[in-house]
C-alpha cells in the first residue's frame, strides 16, 4: 500500500486504475465534449481515473485505486480585517510564494497585458530575480505585445515579442496532444505555437494562471442559491457544446437524457460544497473542477522545456483566498491596490481588458467616456479587413480557416475510419454547419471532433 497526497490545486493530473471493465466511459466523453474538460475524476475510460484535489488516496500493491479521503475541503470564512491589511498579507504571502518557488533562478515570465503575469513582474522587480519576459500576440490581432513590452521595460526586463502564426497546429497536433493528455481541446493552448522558442530560453516560467479566478468576483453579487446551478450550467457548457453532446449521446444510445446527466453530476459538486455565500462558493466550484481538469494541462507545454511554478496554485493562496471577504475580492481589487503601491508607473499602463485605460482610470471606460477609443478602434478593424487583414481574436481563426487549414482539418477528422465512435455523418454535419451556418457557434464542436479524432488514432485505433 502507498499514499498519494494531492494539493488543492494540483499542477499535475495524476492517472490511476480502477478495478472496472476497460470501457470507453462515454457520458464522461460527452461531458467532455460539451465542457471542454472531464468532470471529477474521469477520463475517456471506465477503469482509468484522475485523482480529486486536496485528497489523501490509498494505492494498493497492485496500482489500484483503492479509497479517498479530503484533507482540504472549500470553505468561506472571512476575517475581520481591514482592506489595507488584506492587501498588505498578500503582498507579503505573494512575494514569500514567488522568492520560494523560483529561488535564485532566472525566471521566465510570459507577460500579458492583464493583471495576473503584472503582479508577478511586479513581484520578481523586488526579489531582484533576473527575468526574461516575452509575449504572444495572435497575427492580424491585437498587439499584446505593445502592452507587455511597455511593463518590461518600465521594470528593466529583457522582453521578446513572438506571434501566434496562422496553421501552426498541423505540424505540432500530435505532440500537443500527448503533452495535454487528450485532456481538453488543442486550440486554446497557443503556446504551443512558441514552444520552440521556449526551448531556447534558460530558467523557471513563473506562470499566473487562476489569478484572476481566485481574486475577483466569480458569480453575479444577486445571484441566489436557487438559480445557481442553472447558472452554472451556462457557465461551463461551451457555445455548440450541448448540440454536440446530445449528439453524441444518441448516437451512442445511452440512457436518459445528456443535460439530466450534466445537470446531476453539477449538483452533486455544488452541494458537496459546505459554503453559504454562493460567490464563494461558485470560485470554490471552478477552481476544484475547471483549474484541475482544463487550466493545469497547459502547464504541460512548458514543462516540456524548462521547469515551472505557478505562485496561485500554492496551497497557500488558496487557504488565504478562504478567509478575505468577497468584497474584497470583487473587481480584482487587491491586485490593483498591489500594483499601485508596489509600481505606480507599472499600474499606468494600459490594462488590456479595459483599454485604453490604466489601473487609475478604468472607471471611465463606459459611454460617453470610451466612445472616441470604440470608434476609432472599430474603423482600423474595418479598414484591415478590406485590406485582407481580418482581425483576429481567438487561436481557431488562425487554425481553422484558409483553404490550406482547411484541407488539414478534413484530414484529421475525416482521414481516419472513426466508425463506431465518431460516425462519419455526424462528423460531417457538425463540419457542415462550421462551414456554412456559424463559424463561432460551431467551431468549439469541430475542435471537440478533432481531439476525440486524434485519440482514436493516436490510442485506441492503432
């Protein structure tokens, strides 16, 4: 017998046995296909699952799993303390987590320009760590990139720009799929469009994934404990994601309905969660289902190079986030108080989500205030596009469309003999309807398609 420790935010997936017949669990495929990731502790098999978060699990001699027990489970209780206080313990818990994790290491910092990969750029300019920063912006999209250089040079940072090209997928599919463990679909994680460039880099990334899940507002302020799961439910499907997973289900002829099955595999998370504040309790959802079942495979990518850390995923941090009252947390108020004191300079440039306006003035961005910026942004757009040069927001523009992304695409799905699993006229009823009907509505489906395709070859049909 052996003991498995998992943390509350595990940065790895760790696969087990099960004493169970070696079936595709297909209602956890469907789930999968909806979503975008496995649901608790499954996997595209009936004998193979993932181990839960903040648990103590027995293995027994043989490799199986044989019982769980929480050591950590969610909670919500916050303290009375000031905002200053709650501001000032993060900086303190923030910069000992990041001091501890990278060590004397130069750290690889992939900059945005949001809040998370701030604060920690923030945080290493005092740890005097040396820091090579760089980051990604889509081609024909919005230059990331202008706003993360002014962050590093404002803090002394060595900065490289790189862009996400248009069909980079097809030469690097496979091996992204193995590195995600066919955990999720192969469009979100652009960085495997750079991974080259990752390898000639030295050091630690430092990676600010759930940052901003953890410290802001995860649930509307009105939203009652009633309405919730219905919420949540719109919350976690993927656009095209239902269609699909009903699809798949009758298809394959299993019992009952696909969203009774979802919507009871949902409740059974939420109500196994002992908090009274349903904002609380909606982070505490997300971050023990979608941080450690989508989120986390990426870290796959760049532990494919150097090693890695990722400063929220500290055990920590989430203990701290337990106690900090909700209204502290809402509208990322305690990074913004941080960058403020900590780089006022880094503080006034522009963050991304609310340009073009700073951590100072952000409240301005609503009409009559933005409206100069809305229009004149609007009519680049418009002049590119007639000039051939599309705006471009999401990795799948890139990926999918274009006659040559097009022909890779129809190789993958339809190349292969997916019969039974993936019948050939679903397939092509759901690549129809990307081409023709609604290229965003339906582009999640044929991602979906895609990944389940590759498995099959890669796992099963070989």
């Amino acid at each position: 017998m052996k003991t498995i420790k998992t943390s509350i935010l595990p940065t790895h997936p760790q696969y087990v046995k099960i004493r169970a017949p070696h079936e595709l669990d297909k209602k956890a495929i469907c789930i999968f296909a909806a979503t975008s990731y496995f649901l608790g502790t499954d996997t595209y098999w009936k004998d193979e699952k993932v181990l839960p978060p903040g648990t103590i699990n027995t293995i027994d001699d043989e490799g199986y799993w044989v019982d769980s027990k929480p050591w950590f489970e969610w909670y919500y209780k916050p303290r009375d303390i000031s905002f200053d206080q709650a501001v000032s313990e993060f900086t303190d818990l923030f910069h000992t987590i990041c001091k501890e994790q990278a060590g004397d290491r130069t750290v690889l910092l992939p900059l945005s320009g949001g809040l998370d990969s701030r604060t920690q750029a923030v945080a290493y300019s005092k740890l005097n760590n040396p820091v090579i920063s760089y980051s990604y912006s889509f081609h024909n999209g919005y230059k990331e990139g202008a706003i993360s250089r002014q962050i590093a040079k404002e803090l002394g940072y060595e900065y490289r720009d790189l862009t996400i090209p248009n069909g980079y997928l097809w030469d690097k599919v496979d091996e992204l799929a193995k590195l995600l463990k066919y955990g999720t679909e192969f469009t979100h994680p652009r960085q495997m469009a750079v991974i080259d460039e990752f390898r000639k880099m030295d050091g630690v990334f430092t990676l600010g994934h759930w940052g901003d899940v953890l410290f802001d507002a995860v649930a509307p302020k009105d939203l009652r404990e009633e309405d919730a799961e219905e919420w949540m439910l719109k919350k976690i499907i993927v656009k095209g994601g239902q269609e699909l997973a009903e699809a798949l289900w009758l298809e394959w002829e299993l019992e009952g309905e696909f969203m009774e099955y979802l919507r009871q595999r949902t409740k059974e998370i939420w109500n196994g969660l002992k908090i009274d504040d349903v904002g609380a309790k909606a982070r505490a959802y997300y971050s023990s289902t979608r941080a450690v079942r989508w989120t986390n495979l990426g870290f796959a990518i760049f532990e494919a190079t150097n090693p890695f850390e990722a400063p929220y995923y500290d055990n920590r941090m989430a203990e701290f986030i337990c106690t900090i009252p909700e209204e502290y947390l809402a509208g990322r108020k305690i990074q913004i108080a941080y960058l403020k004191k900590q780089s006022p300079e880094v503080a006034r440039i522009t963050w991304q989500a609310q340009r073009p306006y700073n951590l100072y003035d952000y409240h301005k961005n609503k009409v009559p205030h933005n409206l100069p910026y809305r229009i004149v942004d609007k009519a680049k757009r418009v002049i590119n596009a007639k000039l051939g040069k599309p705006y471009i927001q999401r990795n799948w523009e890139l990926q999918f469309l274009g006659m040559e992304n097009d022909e890779k695409l129809q190789e993958r799905i339809f190349g292969e003999n997916l019969h039974p699993f993936l019948p050939k006229e679903l397939i092509t009823r759901f690549y129809n309807k990307f081409s023709t009907d609604d290229r965003v509505k339906y582009s999640h489906p044929v991602s979906m398609l895609l990944t389940l395709a590759v498995w099959w070859k890669n796992e099963v049909g070989s």
